[in-house]
C-alpha cells in the first residue's frame, strides 16, 4: 500500500481520504480481520471497529469496516460490575471502552499507568494501584485473546478475598465483550461469503428473532439468493480450507471461523441450502439475560 492513495466511502456520500487508523490497517497487510481498539468514529465520537478484507485475484481489494458503538460494552460492564467495586474494560492500547465510573468523561482516554503497565507486563492477574478519584485498590485483570481488550476490577478487600471475586466478574464481563465480538465478527464474513454467492447481484436478508424452538435462545438468520449449496457441500462448508470458490477468492476458513466462535458460545450452526435456490444460514445462540 505504500505510495498509493486511499479512499474510503460511507453510505452514498462521495469518496474521500481514508482516516489514519484505516490506513494504518491497510499498511499493515490487511490479509486478516482484525478488532480495533477505540478510534475516532462518526460523528466525531470514539468506537471500536471490525476490519474484514475483501479479496480479488489473491489481494485485499477492498476493505469492509463496521463502527460499532461503545455503548453495548459499557451496557456489559455496568450490568456486571459488584457493589463496592471500580470496573473498566481497556483496548490493548490501554484507552477506555467501558467504566462504571465517569464514563462519558473517561471514554477513550488512557487508563491509570496503574493499568498500561499490567497489561504490558502480563496478560493477567493481581496489582496494586489507585483509580482517577483516588481509590487505593487491589485490581484484579483478565486480557481477552481475541481482542487484546482487558477487563480490570479494583476492589478495597484483602487482595486473597478480592482476587476471587473479581476473578468471576472479570472473566465475565471480558467473556461477553469478546463474544458481541465475535459474532459481530461471524456475520461479516458470512455477508461476504453471501455477496460472493450472488455474482449478477440478489438479496441478502440478516434476521433476528427469539427461537420458536428454543425460547432461551435467538436465532440470527444469514439469507441470500444466491447460486445455493449441494448436499455435499454442506456437509463440508464448516470444514478447516474447504471452499469452492476460484483460486485467490478465499481461504476456506470463513465458515469454519463461524462455527467456532458459535461453539465456543454454546450455539449452534444450521446450513439450508439447495442448488439455485439460494442459502439460510442459521446462527443459534444462548440469550444474555442480566
């Protein structure tokens, strides 16, 4: 990407100058998907961003990037944060997504150097340190492997009766964030693979609805119209570097990518197809209930 200029469109408005932290990405490579920490979105607002290629002839031609607002993960950490308690979920750049204190004031700003420096140190445990109001604490802190985000619960207790119990709520807050994530992240790719079942143009329908079948889950429907699945092709879509399309237009891991984030949540992946008559793909997922 050196030397070369890069536009980025936004709805129907015109092309103009790619914003740094998209540039930086391209520079990069670009060959995978990747989950930002906080950057500038719109209008003039801080949000996390999905990155997701697009391939042609082998090369990233385009780039899809979904804003999406912070507001879900603070809903996250605000639904989970214990009585007595200071927690905050941090970018791998150390900036605020999430607090349960001061949030709108502290949102993408730097945590304490308290904070930036456990997580360049380890990617989890117990340290002392003192909040923005002064709070001296005992933090415990779990960092997410897929995002690189950490959860950090400061807690006044002895720091053996402190661990434990931010240990769950940690956990459970970094689980969560990265799964919204994910899925985010698995319907992406299931978009893309559904525009490129659709070669002359179609229809592609995303569905969401609380299952018939299952009432404590929700079914989030991948719809197009495109040229549709053989029997044997399902049976092997969700393998590791199975794809049938051209040389350089994919890389087989899209599905198989998808059924593991949905696994690892408990869910469930539903393939309904028919030559020519397009595909339904099924996400199921337990319902998050606070």
């Amino acid at each position: 990407m050196s030397g070369q200029e890069i536009w980025e469109t936004r709805g129907s408005g015109p092309p103009r100058p790619a914003r740094p932290w998209i540039v930086q990405y391209l520079s990069g490579g670009a060959r995978v998907p990747q989950i930002t920490g906080v950057v500038s979105g719109e209008p003039d607002r801080p949000c996390v961003a999905i990155h997701v290629p697009v391939f042609e002839a082998g090369q990233p031609r385009y780039l899809l990037t979904l804003e999406l607002n912070v507001d879900e993960f603070q809903a996250i950490v605000l639904a989970k944060t214990l009585p007595g308690t200071v927690t905050a979920l941090v970018d791998h750049n150390g900036l605020f997504i999430g607090r349960s204190l001061k949030f709108a004031d502290k949102l993408g700003k730097p945590a304490t150097h308290f904070v930036r420096e456990a997580i360049a140190r380890a990617p989890g445990g117990l340290y002392r340190g003192v909040t923005y109001e002064g709070l001296k604490n005992y933090t415990a802190y779990e960092s997410s492997s897929l995002t690189g985000w950490s959860t950090h619960v400061a807690m006044k207790e002895d720091p053996l009766i402190g661990a434990s119990r931010g240990a769950v709520l940690m956990v459970s807050i970094a689980g969560l964030a990265a799964l919204v994530l994910a899925v985010v992240m698995a319907l992406v790719n299931l978009a893309v693979n559904a525009r490129d079942a659709m070669p002359n143009g179609g229809v592609l329908t995303l569905r969401a609805q609380v299952s018939r079948a299952h009432p404590f889950c929700i079914d989030l429907d991948v719809i197009d119209t495109g040229e549709g699945m053989s029997k044997e092709v399902i049976e092997r879509a969700m393998e590791p570097f199975f794809t049938t399309k051209p040389l350089g237009k994919g890389t087989g891991l899209g599905l198989a990518q998808v059924f593991g984030v949905v696994s690892q949540s408990g869910g469930t992946v539903e393939i309904h197809s028919e030559p020519g008559s397009g595909t339904t793909i099924k996400l199921r997922l337990k319902r998050w209930t606070e």
